[in-house]
C-alpha cells in the first residue's frame, strides 16, 4: 500500500523530469551554442586601482634608530621602553603598538641585536 504510493509519486516526478529536461533543451537550441558562460576569472575586481599609502620613514631607518638608542643606553632595553626611546629619537610612528611589534620582529631578526632576558642589547 505505502510502496505503492511511493511507485506512483517517484512515476510522476520522474514524468515531470522529463518535461523539464525537454523544455530547457528547447530552450538551448533556440539560444545556440554560440552564447557559452565564461568561467568566474580569479584575482582583483575590474576598476580603478586603489592608491598606496605613501611610507612615513624610509627603508632602513628603523633599524638604524633601534641602534643609535641601544648604544646611547649602554645597557638592555625591554621593548616597550625600546619603542619609546626610539619615538623620542626623531622615528616617525603613526601607531606605536604596530612599532613595538616592528621594533620586536627586528630585534629578534637582527644579527647585531641580542635578545636578553631583560630585553634587547647590542651584540
């Protein structure tokens, strides 16, 4: 009884499968096949190219400052007093959380930098 339902209903979808796949064939022929969807392209969006923000300090800079301070110290630096000494130098910063973490990067990748237990001296 149940099956018999479910035989009936799966006949009638699968009628109506095949009204619709002839439908959008009828509908292919008459667009024809010289009408192809082109496949999404990666990368940017088209249009105007937005404008790089010009660099506050020249390259190299930074690393310079990180020395000048550290030799006029004479004695290891944590990196937050670091940063502050190395602004109070003439080093332009326009957020000073992102130059501690500048400050701390090239530290650690600085071959003339040690980092000590009480911060950072030089070699």
């Amino acid at each position: 009884m149940i099956s018999d339902s479910i035989q009936e209903a799966l006949k009638t979808l699968e009628s109506e499968r095949n009204r619709l796949d002839a439908a959008i064939g009828a509908l292919r022929a008459a667009l024809g096949t010289a009408v192809a969807t082109a496949p999404r392209k990666r990368g940017r969006k088209p249009g105007p190219a937005r404008a790089r923000s010009a660099k506050i300090a020249p390259r190299g800079l930074l690393k310079q400052k990180i020395h000048q301070v550290l030799k006029m110290a004479g004695k290891p630096l944590p990196a937050a007093v670091l940063r502050d000494r190395v602004i109070k130098a003439g080093y332009p910063a326009k957020n000073p959380n992102n130059l501690y973490n500048q400050i701390f990067a090239l530290g650690k990748k600085d071959s003339g930098i040690v980092k000590t237990k009480e911060g950072f001296r030089l070699r």
